[in-house]
C-alpha cells in the first residue's frame, strides 16, 4: 500500500524543491546593490497606511463553523458509501436518518436566518 | 453480503431516550418556525410535556430488562430510576427558567430543547454499558451545557464562565477518550462487561496490567472533572456563578448525577480490580469531603457557597459508589433523589431573589427574609435543613443511608470524615437561617414569585418533607429497582 | 525496507515536533496557525506509514481542511494578534510550577506503562462477544450501520447540537444588524431610482450607489 504513495510523497518532494531552488540559486547568485529607490514600492498605488490587518465579522466565524460541522458528517458518510452495496436498505435507512438529524439542524440554521450574508 | 445479519435492536428500551431526543429535535423546530418572540414561554411548557411524556413511557419498562445495540445500551430499573429522577431534574430546571430568561432579557426559545438534549445526554449515561456509549452521553450532556452555560450574552461572566468550562471540559474529554483507548488496547474490548470478563479471567496482579491501570486512571479522571472531585473541582464555583441561575442548578444536580451513575456502573464493572480503584476512590471522597465543606465555610456569596457545597455532596455520594456491591447503590439512588430535589430547591429561592441587573446572592440579601417572605423563608430552611442533613428532612435520611452503607461496607474511617465534615457543613447552611430569621434585613431586595417558581420550590419542598419524613416507599421502590443490577 | 520506512519515520516525527514547538514558540499568531497546519499535514503523513488511510483522509479533510480554516477565522475575529497587552493572570514561576506538576503527575501515569508494558506480545484474545478488528473502510462503513449503530446516530445528534450551539452563542438576531442589500434587491432598487415616480424624487439627481452603504431592513421595504 505504501507504494502507492511513494508517488505522491516524491511529487510532494519535487513540488517542494522545484520552486524552492530557483529563488535559493537566485539568493546566491544575484548581485546585491540595495537602493531607496530600489526598495520602494513600486508601481503599486499609494503607500500602504494602518495595519495589513482588517477584523473580520463573525458571520465568517460562523459559516466556518458550520463547514466543520458538515465535513465531519462527510467522515461518518464516506465509509458508509464505500460499503453501500453491502448494507441494503437497512444501510440505507441508518444512514437517512443520521442524516434527517442533521438536516433538522440546518433547517433551523436556514430558518434562524445564520446563513443569510449580511 | 449474505452473512450480515441484522443485529436485534430493541427500540423499546431506549423510549424514554428517543422521545426526549426526538420532541427536543422537533421543538427545536417548532421554536423557530411557529413561536413567536416574546412568546417563548410556550416552548418551556412544550418541552416540560415531552418530559412527562418521557416519564409516563417508561412506567411499562418497570418489569423489562435487557440490551440492544451489541449490548452497548442496557436498561435495567437502575437506569430507569435514575432517568426519572432526571426527568424531573430538567422538568423543574425548565420551570424556573420560564421566567428567568425573560426577566434577564436572554430569552431564547433554544434554552429549552437544549435542556432536554442534555437530559437525553444523562439517560444515555444512566443507560451506557459501554465505554463509547458513555461518552458519547458525556459529550452531549457537556456540549449543551457549554452552550448554556454562555448562554447568558451580554454578561460577561457567563461567557467567561462559558469558556472555562469549556476549555477545562475539552481537557477532560481528551483524558477520558486516551483512557478509552488504553483501556481497549489492554483488554480488547470497549464494553463494561467485557472489561469485566477480562479482569476476571485471572487473579488480579497490578504489575502485570500497567496499560490498563493507565486507562482506568485517565478515565476516573475525565470522571472526576465532571462529578468536580477535589482536585479537579476548581472550576466548578467560578463556572456556577457566573452561568445563569436555572443552568447552575441543572448543572449541580444533573451532570454530577449523571456522571456519579455512570461511575457506578464502572466500580461494579472493575469489580476484581478493586483493590486498585477503591483506595484511589477513598481518597478522592475523603478530599472533596473535607475541602469541599470547608471552602464552603468561607463564602459569602451564596451561589458560590451552594457550589462547594455541592462538590462536598459529590463526596458523600463517592461513599455510596464505593460499597455499591452491598447496599451501596440503594443508598445512591436515595441521596441523588433527595439531593437533585433540595438542591433545586434551594437554587429556586436563589432565583426568587436575583433581579435584572444586580445578583442578590450575598448572603447579607437573605436577612430578615422570614419578615417579608415568611414561606419563602421556610422553603429555604428546609432546603438548608435537608442539605446540612438535619432529620426530618430527605437530607438526612440520604446521608443515614449512605453512612450505614459504607460503615456497613468497612469505610469507618470515611464515614468519621463525612459525619465530621457533616458538622463543619451544618454551619454554613444554619448561617443562611439564622440570617432570614433572626435579623433585620440589610438592603431591600424584593423577591418575585412567578409560577413557575412557586411551583418549583412547592414541589422541590414537598419531596424534600416526604421523603424524610416517610422514605419507606421510595426505600422499597429503590431496592426493588437494584434487583437487576448484578454488575 | 524496513530502514527506509526508519527514515521517512524519523522525517516525519521531526516535521511533527518541529512545527509543534514552533506553534507554541513564535509570537505571532497568524503563523502559529500555519506551523500548526503543517503538524496536521504530518500526522497526516504519520497515518499513512501506518497503513492507516481513511485516518490520513479524515486527518486531511477535517483538520487541514477544515480546522485549520476556523483557526484562522478566529484569528481574524481577534483583535490582538501579537499578544501584546494582553494580562496573563497567573504568570512566572507559579505558570511554570504547576504545569511542571502536571506534567510530571501525567508522566507518573504514562512512563511506567510505557516501558513495562511488553508491547511486541500479541493482542489477548478478545472476548467473546466484542466485535471484529476493523481494517478498512468499508468494513468501517460497516460497523457504523450495524455494531454501532446507536453511537452513529448519536453522533448525528452531537453534531446538530453543535450547530446550534454556534448560532446560539455567535449569531446576532437580525433585528439586531444592519442588513446589506441582496443582488436581487439592489436591481429592484435601481430600477426604481431610474424611472422615479414623478412628484416624490426630483429628476437629476445622480442615483445612490446602492453597495456603497449599507441600507437597514425598514428603508428597503418603503
């Protein structure tokens, strides 16, 4: 099993080194005659002002949540989807009901108006 | 594949479960849909329907026992009791809120379900065989209760003590699921009765069962943050005074309750390895006995008193637990019933005085009680009475029980920390009366009785009255409900 | 084959404890976050040497995917990012006396186990009754439909109790916030301004730039 893998761990390697040594060679290579002007922004609009750093709603902090919530419903589904055709419909009706329960969830996250953007 | 076989499940024995589960869902719903603000009272009703409902489908249960689900759930009298007794517990929690939460501008229609969602989280512990199904019990009790304990918006104390209840919980939840693990990795199985049957299959030897005493640890641990035993209690004053009133007192009866029946089950389960559990046990219940009453001694601020006082009465429960082979777990049924009832009791006065915007919780607010309120006040001493232990009172006959029991069981010398630390108690709880009696009051404070509340303390006292003064047929009814629990 | 998979271990193991002390180490906690994604991607890696792929998925899809991603949310929603002013009540040497205590107390409980548990023996035969090892994910997918059955609905429950407890504690009621417009409404609203009824809005004057500011519920209804 591993070895299918391997594939994935040396593109992972390659992926890594392929961008990485262009700029670690221009690092060594280049010439390095530090100016002002050189420095400044350049063609960029105006000279940034205040922090990068702007507070974020907490409508974003709530759809993040809800995400989590779904994605881990996906870890309960997918081993219930690999094995679909072995479970039948008594699988099948297992399944509709975790689900009926968690979409009574959504329901009320729908109704409560959280998924609305403001 | 042909060779799968459905597995038996019995849905019968989890109907208190499912109806409260399943009304909590569609309240839920209905909440939001067809209930208008303002008018979130009637989901309070709703939701203390489906309680009774609850409660009313398990009467036929009485002669049934068994187990579905791969043995993962059972249902024994035992569980039933105890599932009444929190059904009641939130039923009288949601009482006291119906006019709380609007009172306190933090009415939201959610209060309500999630309350029953925690309920349904304490009847999976009660009814748990299994390690898993235990906590996956804990888990959704202690996830409504983070909520509701924050549930209280613009105060910021219940958001803090929202978070740190939630912060320390998750902590706990990671010792207990490593001790699962640990567990499951020494004895091949996640079920009590085949953790049982692993330690039973050769005389117990401590050194050769490391791994699994490492479990069994880090589990007590998780426990004992639940239950707030002495060293892992600390939370508990700081997250009580700062949740809103009806949560702190569903909290002090019902996750303590919950997590107090559970252990049980898991002493009996450890049964051969009780020469390891039960000292660890001892000296747990020793130590939150003594520091429990003691820091109780020195608040002033009576919802802070009220939870040490509850940690100190998870003490003298732990006693129970110990000797729950013999009678043990008759004179645990009994102390959780008194105490869920006179505690709720008490955190129902509490409510009768807190108004908007100022916490009347000093216990300076509580004198001269007797000239304003005469029968608030006489709730109150009884709540106090039965608390401290003073017959005739639930209280006392709870703590006679279970002291008969572990001096029964051979814990003479738990049962003289408990009778002693009995005394320190009486003198917190006796301040409180001789305050509301015998002096002037301080400071005007105004208590408002609503229904819900008059009904509650009404209840909450009655039960508190009969049970000490003729605990004969709730004693019989208790023994009668362990005859299935062989362990 | 056996040294290779050493060394991939030892890799692996050292990405993992590196990024974990650089989570707790570096100041700035945007960066924190992103060393603490690249633990999970090596416990993800972790999993796989073990051969145990549907943990390597979840550990991607949930804590790569999807933790990680709150994480930075709720940096996003915190004001100080740098820690700085920010009051610790309990600090010095009292911080570092009891998290030593703790430790050591934990370590009392694991290291013996660790070294006197005889780890190479083979599993006890489990007892009657308990279900099968698991290997895959079907067989997985499996034991959620029949063994455990009721811990899977639970589950579901768990979650949905969850969700609720989000938009219970974070979610403003509308009453409460200012609403912007929807694509749909911002449309009807140009229309309106375009051709507007003839005594209320003067001709000339230049429509609203409808985004610009957000408009409350009440003035969209007019």
């Amino acid at each position: 099993m591993l070895a299918n893998y391997a594939f994935i761990a040396i593109f992972f390697v390659a992926a890594v080194t392929f961008p990485l040594a262009p700029l670690v060679l221009a690092f060594f290579l280049r010439p390095k005659r530090p100016t002002p002007i050189k420095q400044s922004t350049y063609e960029c609009g105006l000279e940034a002002i205040g922090d990068l750093r702007v507070q974020f709603k907490v409508q974003y902090y709530l759809y993040a949540l809800a995400f989590v919530i779904f994605d881990i419903e996906v870890v309960f589904l997918y081993p219930w989807a690999v094995a679909f055709n072995q479970l039948g419909l008594y699988g099948f009706t297992a399944a509709a009901v975790f689900l009926i329960i968690l979409t009574a969830g959504l329901i009320y996250e729908w109704r409560k108006g959280a998924l609305e953007w403001v | 594949m042909e060779s799968l076989q459905i597995p038996p499940v019995d849905l019968r024995l989890l109907t208190p479960l499912l109806i409260v589960v399943g009304w909590a869902g569609a309240l839920l719903l209905i909440d939001v849909f067809f209930v208008p603000d303002g008018r979130k009272k009637i989901t309070g009703y709703l939701a203390i329907a489906g309680l009774a409902v609850a409660g009313l489908a398990g009467i036929p249960l009485w002669n049934l026992s068994g187990s579905t689900f791969s043995g993962m759930l059972v249902l024994d009298r035992y569980s039933l009791a105890l599932t009444w007794i929190f059904l009641i517990a939130g039923a009288l929690s949601i009482a006291v809120a119906l006019d709380y939460l609007p009172r306190h501008a933090i009415e939201q229609g959610e209060y309500y379900p999630l309350i029953m969602f925690a309920v349904g989280g304490m009847i999976l512990m009660a009814q748990s065989a299994d390690l898993i199904t235990l906590f996956l019990g804990i888990e959704l009790l202690s996830i409504t209760l983070y909520i509701l304990t924050g549930f209280a918006y613009p105060r910021v104390a219940s958001e803090e003590a929202g978070m740190k209840y939630l912060v320390l919980g998750a902590f706990a939840a990671g010792f207990f699921v490593y001790g699962i693990a640990l567990i499951f990795g020494a004895t091949g199985a996640t079920s009590l009765a085949g953790i049982a049957a692993y330690l039973g299959r050769q005389p117990f030897a401590p050194q050769e069962e490391t791994l699994f005493l490492a479990g069994a640890s880090l589990v007590l641990i998780g426990f004992s943050f639940k239950i707030a035993l002495v060293p892992f209690h600390m939370w508990t004053p700081d997250v009580y005074e700062g949740s809103p009133t009806p949560v702190a007192a569903f909290m002090s009866v019902g996750t303590k309750g919950a997590a107090l029946a559970a252990l049980l089950r898991v002493t009996l389960a450890l049964e051969e390895a009780q020469t390891f559990w039960l000292p660890i046990l001892a000296v747990l219940a020793a130590a939150t006995m003594i520091l429990g009453n003691l820091g109780a001694l020195g608040q002033s601020n009576l919802k802070r008193m009220l939870a040490y006082s509850s940690i100190g009465h998870a003490g003298y429960i732990l006693l129970g637990i110990m000797v729950a082979a013999e009678r043990g777990a008759e004179a645990f049924l009994f102390y959780i019933l008194a105490y869920t009832l006179t505690n709720l009791g008490a955190f129902g006065v509490l409510i009768a005085l807190e108004q908007r915007g100022e916490a009347a919780w000093s216990i300076d607010d509580f004198a001269g009680l007797y000239q304003r309120r005469p029968l608030l006040a006489v709730a109150m001493a009884l709540f106090m009475f039965s608390l401290a232990g003073v017959p005739p009172t639930a209280g006392f006959m709870g703590k006679f029980f279970i002291f008969t029991a572990a001096y029964a069981g051979g814990l003479g010398w738990l049962v003289l920390i408990g009778v002693l630390t009995s005394a320190i108690a009486a003198y917190y709880y006796l301040r409180v009366v001789v305050k509301m009696f015998m002096q002037e009051p301080v400071r005007e404070v105004r208590p408002e009785l609503t229904r819900g509340l008059n009904t509650e303390i009404l209840i909450a006292g009655v039960a508190t009255l009969i049970l000490g003064l003729l605990p004969t047929p709730i004693v019989l009814l208790v023994e009668r409900s362990l005859v299935a629990l062989g362990g | 084959m056996a040294t290779v998979i050493q060394i991939i271990f030892g890799l692996i193991a050292a990405l993992i404890v590196g990024a974990a002390v650089m989570v707790v180490t570096v100041r700035n906690v945007i960066h924190a976050a992103l060393w603490l994604i690249a633990c999970f991607f090596g416990v993800g890696a972790l999993y796989l040497l073990l051969e145990a792929e549907f943990l390597a998925v979840v550990q991607v899809l949930v804590y790569v995917g999807a933790i990680s991603i709150l994480i930075l949310f709720a940096i996003m929603l915190t004001r100080q990012v740098t820690g700085e002013g920010v009051r610790q009540l309990v600090g010095g040497w009292r911080l570092w006396l009891t998290a030593a205590i703790s430790a050591l107390l934990f370590a009392v409980a694991i290291v013996p186990t660790v070294i006197s548990h005889s780890w190479n023996v083979p599993a006890p035969p489990a007892p009657p009754g308990t279900p099968e090892p698991l290997a895959g994910v079907a067989e997985l997918g499996r034991a959620f439909v029949y063994e455990f059955l009721l811990q899977f609905q639970v589950a579901g429950v768990l979650l949905t109790v969850a969700l609720i407890g989000a938009i219970v504690i974070a979610f403003e009621e509308r009453a409460r916030r200012r609403r912007v417009l929807t694509l749909a409404e911002e449309h009807e609203l140009r229309k309106r301004l375009a051709h507007p009824p003839p005594v209320e809005a003067p001709a000339g004057e230049p429509a609203p730039a409808p985004r610009a500011t957000p408009i409350s519920e009440g003035e969209v209804q007019q």
